[in-house]
C-alpha cells in the first residue's frame, strides 16, 4: 500500500495549494489531484450537494487506488468530512481554518477571517472559534464571488482587486492583526492582499499544518513511500485543465476528465 497515491480533491484548483505543500514535504509520495471545477465553488451550495459531490470524488479516488485522501476544501471538510470518514476505510485529513494559531497570537485581539459561506455558517467552524478565539473580536466576510474569478485565472484583475479592498476595508477599521485565509483558493491571492493590507498585519492559512499532519498519519499507519524516485503526480479537471498548469506555474500529468 506505501507506494499508492495520496488523493486530493477540491472544488477547483485551489487544493493545488495544498497539494504544492504536502508534495514539498513528502516529495517522493505520488499524487493523484482532482479539481471539481464544474460545480466550484462549493461555497455557496445546500449541505446534501456538498455532500454528494464529496462522496463521488471520494469514490473517483478510491477507484484510482489511492491510500489516504485529503479533503482539499474547507467547504467540504466542514460539511463532509465526518459522513466520509464513517462511510469509506481509509484515512481522511481535512481542512479547517487556522484560527487557533490567529487566536493565540494576535496581539489587537482582532482577526479577520476570509472564507466560504459553507464554511462560516458550518458546526464545525463555530465549535473551533468558540473553543479558541471566544475573548478576541473575529471579523467575519464571506467571500464571494473570488473562487469563481480565480478559476477564470483572474488573480491580478481589478476586478478581484476591487472585490477584495470591498471585503478587507471593514477588517481593516477594526484593526485586525491576522487575517486568516479560510479556503484554499485563497492563498494564490497572497501577493494582492499583502499590497491591500496595512504592514504588520499577517495572513495565515492551512497548508503547513496540513502537509504535516499528512505525513503523521501516513506515518502512524506505515503508509509513507519509501521508495526515493521520481513520483507519479495526475492532475484531473472537469473544467478548463490548463488553468491548473497555469496557476501551479509548472507541467505536470494534467488531463481533462468527465466525472
């Protein structure tokens, strides 16, 4: 089982986020990624669609023989990950927003979160923030309308410019300190928010945190690959796969697929 793939799948290509942080820590895993560009953005879909489309990426995967699955999508791992996790056995990380380490460290005892409105108005993103961040101010804004200019390859526009000033501008008034980003896309828009935001203010995302518990649980199961040669990474979009080779800025086996 050690030289099966680890499978991703997101809305999209903002999972790539992720999978360029596992892929740096574990660089001889092979990799099988699916963007479910179709139906992105997740964000803003009912809980039991969320779900589906969860459980056929799930399935697409497993059929591909892959070892362990990460739920490259907040949206999808508030919403998803415990029915996919009680259904299938294999093991699944998630994501989830990184307020705890936002809580623990900001120091104007107000950060802001960018993220889904699958992702704000989840269980899950409620339990975490009453648990961490009840005696700090979380600023919260739905971001709307980013995914569907990031797939699109609009990541300098002025319209995602406008759109983020827009949402950053009422975070800003209240002195936030972090802003975390709550959505793997998100993090392809670092270099726009760095020049938006007021020096001092950091932005915080997932992808470190997960990589790492990637590879505990890939150890504690003694699933890591030992095998030290190139890799076997797959790409597979059911949208436009040449925006996934453009937005990694690098070649890799990607293909359109109908699923």
């Amino acid at each position: 089982m050690s030289n099966k793939p680890i499978g991703i799948f997101d809305s999209g290509v903002g999972g790539t986020s992720i999978f360029k942080e596992i892929h740096e820590l574990l660089p001889y895993e092979n990799f099988i990624y699916l963007a479910d560009s179709k139906n992105a953005p997740y964000g803003d879909k009912p809980k039991e669609d969320i779900v589906r489309f969860s459980k056929k990426n799930t399935e697409l995967l497993l059929n591909k023989g892959c070892k362990l699955i990460v739920v490259a999508c907040n949206t999808a791992t508030t919403n998803a990950i415990s029915f996919l996790r009680e259904t299938y056995n294999v093991p699944f990380i998630g994501i989830e927003p990184a307020i705890k380490p936002a809580a623990l460290k900001t120091k104007s005892k107000a950060v802001g979160i960018l993220a889904t409105k699958g992702t704000l108005s989840s269980q899950l993103f409620h339990k975490t923030t009453d648990l961490y961040a009840s005696n700090i101010k979380v600023v919260e804004q739905i971001g709307e309308g980013i995914v569907p200019l990031i797939e699109a390859g609009e990541l300098e526009s002025d319209e995602m410019r406008t759109l983020l000033e827009t949402y950053l501008k009422p975070m800003i008034a209240q002195n936030i300190d972090y802003l975390v980003l709550g959505c793997t896309h998100y993090p392809y828009l670092i270099p726009i928010l760095s020049k938006i935001l007021p020096e001092g203010v950091k932005i915080i995302d997932s992808g470190l945190a997960v990589a790492k518990q990637t590879q505990a649980v890939l150890s504690n199961n003694s699933l890591l690959n030992m095998d030290k040669k190139a890799p076997s990474i797959k790409l597979y979009s059911n949208g436009n796969s040449e925006i996934l080779d453009a937005i990694l800025n690098e070649r890799f086996n990607t293909s359109y697929l109908d699923f």
